[in-house]
C-alpha cells in the first residue's frame, strides 16, 4: 500500500526471515482444502479455482498520534511512539520500526489469492492479534482469472455458460475474501495465537493496481467488493473499512456509495501535514474518512483522524 518531521523511528532486526514459519504457512495457506466451506451453502468452494461495526474507531482503540492506543500507552518500553504502520510482502527483507503505535498487516502477495510469504514474521511485529490486516481485492473477470467461479451455486449462481456477470463477480469477491480469511487463521496457529482473526479490524485494499473491469462494467467491480463484505462479515468480522482514495475509487466503482456506511482509509497524505489535509477531506465512499496514510522513516505510516 505511502514524513513525520521529528522523532526519528529506531528500527530493530526481524525474526529469522528463512523461517520454518513461512514454509509452514505458504504450505498450510496453499493446502487449505481444496475446499472453503460456505456457511448455509449447498456446496463448498475451492479457493484453487481462482452489521458492520461503523466506528470510527482504529481497531476498535482510541489512537494518539503522539502517545499510542489510549490508556495503554507506547507497545514496549524507552521509546515515544508517535504514528502506526501498515506492512506487507514488500517490506519483507526490510528492519520494521520499533514499536508502532499500531499495526496494519497486509495478509496477500499483492493480488487476491496470493499470500504475504511473511505474515507470520509481521504479525508478531506487529503484536500477534493486536494487528489489524488488509486484504487485496480485485475482480479480473473469467478471461483472466483462475479462479473464476465457474458453476459456482452459492452464495449466488455462476453460470459456468455465462460466467462474465455480477453475480459470479460477486461469487469471486466471497471466496477470495474466505480465502484471506483462512490465510490469517493458519497464520494465527503457526503463532500459537487462539484469538479468531474475526475479532480484529479489516481493510480492503482497492487500487487500480489490482485487475479491475473497465469502468463499463464498474457495476461488477461493486458487487465483488460486495461479495467480500458479505463474506468476512459471515465470518464474523464486525470491524470493516476500505482503503483508497477518490481517483482509484472512481475508477473502479464509478464513484459508488454503496458503501459509505464502512469507513475510509484514504493514501496519498505524503507527509504528515498532508495526511493531516487529507483527514478534513469527505470520503471516497460518501461516508467518514478515519485514517490517512502517508510517507516516514522509509515506510508508509498512518494517522488516525
């Protein structure tokens, strides 16, 4: 996923990178099943074939950019911690900041179906179940994609004859949503970490970076979005918002409100002053902008608005 001009951030050396961890978890990620079991479906799905809690809250946690989480202070001792962070597979050969004041984790290689090689390594950066994730998002169409649902009867039906409509996107975005879901499950029990990732914050990483329909049919980028909300909140996840800004966002919903009632992680803030414009700014979704990303230390870091 983008400078604080002060404090300079110490960095501290990463767990051992070559890990059994991340061979367990690529492995454990990639054999999940051949099958992602759809609550209240007849059939189940293959991930190998291609009341939302509207708080404004930062993982359910009052944050100060100067002081961290409210009423607990900095995670870890001797050091002012003064802004959060959010990670992912580019930042895995890289030294991670000490102590963030909270942590974004990105569960994906980059794209939906893919996995982070060192969520395991970044999660216990960025305190186990305390992190917050992000999952990509996308919705390449049947012509691109291996794993297009095709034939698919639930939660909606995909016509394997005709497999290039909104409810097959829809069908897309649900399983690649299970499939994050389940990523970060077999990441927690490498962990040892009993919590269910459904009891942290998720953001949707949508960018034109990602494989979008054209904005012709923007009609189908919304459903798949819809059809990944749908799923995590299936699954139990109540902390739910998006992460983009207004130009990805018209491009590719058309500049959608349908779903303003989630709130919004804007990019782009460059510099702390910047994110801190970016915080008065309306949301790309219509409803409350709660965070702005921007760039420190040679990482992207975040501000809670």
């Amino acid at each position: 996923m983008s400078s604080f001009p002060g404090l300079a951030v110490p960095a501290v050396p990463r767990a051992a990178r070559a890990s059994r961890r991340t061979t367990q978890l690529v492995a454990a990620v990639l054999g999940l099943g051949v099958a992602l079991t759809l609550t209240g479906a007849a059939a189940a799905v293959s991930p190998e074939r291609d009341g939302a809690d509207r708080s404004i809250d930062v993982g359910g946690r009052h944050v100060s950019p100067d002081t961290g989480p409210q009423g607990q202070g900095p995670r870890g001792a001797g050091s002012k911690v003064s802004r959060g962070y959010d990670v992912s597979y580019p930042q895995c050969a890289r030294q991670l900041p000490l102590n963030p004041a909270f942590a974004i984790v990105g569960v994906n290689g980059g794209k939906s179906f893919s996995v982070n090689p060192c969520l395991g390594d970044e999660l216990a950066w960025g305190g186990g179940a305390t992190a917050e994730l992000y999952a990509n998002t996308g919705n390449p169409g049947p012509t691109l994609s291996s794993f297009w649902p095709m034939g698919q009867t639930s939660p909606r039906f995909c016509d394997a004859v005709n497999p290039d409509t909104a409810d097959c996107a829809y069908d897309y975005g649900w399983n690649s949503a299970q499939h994050s879901f389940q990523t970060v499950q077999s990441a927690y029990a490498m962990l040892q970490i009993a919590a269910t990732p459904a009891a942290t914050g998720w953001w949707l990483d949508v960018e034109t970076s990602n494989s979008w329909r054209s904005r012709k049919r923007a009609a189908f980028n919304v459903a798949a979005l819809q059809g990944e909300i749908d799923a995590f909140r299936n699954l139990g996840v109540t902390r739910l918002g998006i992460y983009s800004n207004q130009y990805q966002w018209n491009r590719i919903t058309g500049g959608s409100a349908a779903f303003a009632a989630y709130p919004s992680w804007l990019a782009g803030g460059r510099t702390l002053k910047g994110a801190r414009q970016l915080c008065t700014r309306p949301a790309f979704t219509g409803g409350a902008t709660v965070m702005a990303q921007y760039f420190a230390a040679g990482f992207d870091a975040d501000l809670p608005c």
